[in-house]
C-alpha cells in the first residue's frame, strides 16, 4: 500500500483489499491522504497492486499532489483563472469573477451534499443517466454535421459548440480507430470513472458552472 496527498477535489470510499469500495463516498481536497492498494516497482518501472491502473490515471490526470502533472495542471489552473479575470487586481480589489475559480473541497461537499448521500449505487445511477444523454448528444453533433457537409451548407452553418463537438469524435474516431459516436463521452464528463473506479477527480479544470449534475 502507497499513501499520498491529493491535490484537486476527488471522490473517495474506503477500500477493501482488493481495492474495491467498502465505505460511502467522501470528498477529499487539497492535502488530504489517500491509502492506495498499489505500489510501485523500480524494476518494471510501473505501479502493481489491485489499484495500480487507478493510480496510473490519478498521476497522468495531476490529481496526486507533487507530481509533475500536477504541477503543469496547477499552472495551467493559474492561467485560466487570470485570463478569466478571477484573482483581486494589482490595487487590492476584490476577484472580478470569483465564480470561474478552481472549485475548492468545501464548495463542493456542498454541491454534492445529496449525491453522496445516496452513496456508491446514487453515482452509478446518475453516471447512467449521463451517459445516455450524452451519446444522444454525440450521435446528434455528428449528424448534423454530416447533413451540413452533404447538403452544401458546410460547417460554419452549425453552432460552435455542436461543431466543436463533432470535430472533437471525428478526430477521436481517426486516432483510435473505432465508431466516432458508439458510447463516447462528452469532453469534460466529471463522472467518467465513477462506475469503474469508484474514485474521480471532480474538475480536471477550472470551468464556469453548469447545470450538469457534476
């Protein structure tokens, strides 16, 4: 077993030894220790132990604290934030837009506050409901962005947001080689890995507020 700091909001259940969930789901924040069922082997040069892959993702993604990754994905945080106007000006007023900063582990207990009332089975069921709708949403963006291309209209008819979308399945489709709409997630699904971890970084950065659950 590995213990190590997190450092961005992320749900968390204690673990039994196979690493499979054996508590009700908590928030942890900034600092806060997690127990992995993994370690790491200097020989192989990769992490080993039932929750190895999950630690893997939680390193590649910035969530550990200290980590490379977490470095570039705080610095990156950093200057979404400023471009957005977040942090107090020069003279000492107060943020401009407090609302777009990096959501914090109080914030959002309190969002979640219900869900995770509700435990592991309330997560899954809502990870279900996500998606669903999200692959009528990728099914729709690739569809019409293909009837734009056939009826002449091109894609400058569509909406950004529905074109940026259907590029982004496209694109995804090429590289790996599979259906471009056939179970894909929306880019930015807080709740992705909930069914398959049980452990999810909740904001991979910072983003205005939705009127998505997540």
């Amino acid at each position: 077993m590995t213990r190590m700091p997190i450092a961005f909001p992320t749900l968390r259940g204690e673990r039994d030894d196979q690493g499979n969930a054996a508590g009700p789901p908590r928030v942890l924040g900034l600092g806060d220790e997690v127990v992995f069922r993994a370690s790491y082997d200097p020989q192989r040069g990769r992490w080993v132990g039932p929750e190895a892959q999950h630690v893997e993702d939680l390193l590649a993604s910035g969530v550990i604290l200290g980590s490379e990754k977490q470095r570039e994905r705080a610095a990156q945080g950093s200057a979404i934030e400023h471009e957005r106007g977040c942090w107090p000006t020069p003279d000492g007023k107060p943020a401009q837009r407090p609302e777009l900063r990096q959501r914090t582990k109080e914030l959002v207990q309190r969002e979640w506050e219900r869900i995770l009332a509700g435990g592991w089975k309330e997560l899954r069921r809502i990870e279900g409901q996500e998606s669903r709708a999200d692959r009528a949403d990728n099914a729709a963006a690739v569809r019409e962005l293909a009837d734009a291309i056939r009826s002449g209209r091109g894609a400058e008819s569509l909406d950004p947001e529905t074109l940026a979308r259907a590029i982004t399945l496209a694109m995804a489709a090429l590289n790996e080689g599979g259906p471009v709409y056939a179970g894909s997630q929306s880019a930015g699904s807080q709740m992705s890995r909930v069914a398959g971890a049980e452990t999810s970084p909740l904001q991979a950065a910072p983003t205005p507020p939705s009127p998505e659950v997540t």
